[in-house]
C-alpha cells in the first residue's frame, strides 16, 4: 500500500481559504495573515491551484488567490 504525504502548510493555507471562502489575497498578504515567508507559500498555492483547489488572477507578485468552491451537484445529478 502507498503512503499519502500530507504537507501541513498545504493543509493549513486550505483551511484558511475554505474557512474564509470570499477572501482574496496575494501572495504577500497571506504570508503576513499565516506568519509565513511568502518564498514558503509560493509553490503551496501553485499546487493548490493546479489542483483547482484556489483562482489566481494576475501574475508575479502581483496575483491575487482565492478559494475555487466546489460546485452542488442535487440528487439528479444536475449542477447546483
């Protein structure tokens, strides 16, 4: 059986944008807001957003994330 590697920031910048669903921030802002090296933050939101997890806009330094919700699907399967 293989084993599953769960990054904790990963974890920890997921639960931010989950739990604050209308938030929008740039890299720089969220380090400041998480007390954690933008540098550090970098390829964690890159992997949140290749996993359609977090939206960017813009580029560089300037991008700004925020949380993709997932989408409703009802019990006839039609989304919501």
């Amino acid at each position: 059986m293989e084993s599953i590697q769960i990054n904790p920031l990963t974890v920890e910048c997921t639960l931010f944008f989950q739990e604050n669903p209308y938030t929008f921030e740039t890299l720089s802002g969220l380090g400041t807001r998480l007390g954690r090296k933008p540098e550090d933050l970098r390829p964690v939101l890159d992997e949140l957003v290749t996993n359609t997890i977090l939206e960017i806009m813009g580029t560089g330094d300037n991008a700004i994330y925020r949380y993709n919700q997932p989408k409703s699907v009802d019990m006839n399967g039609l989304m919501i």
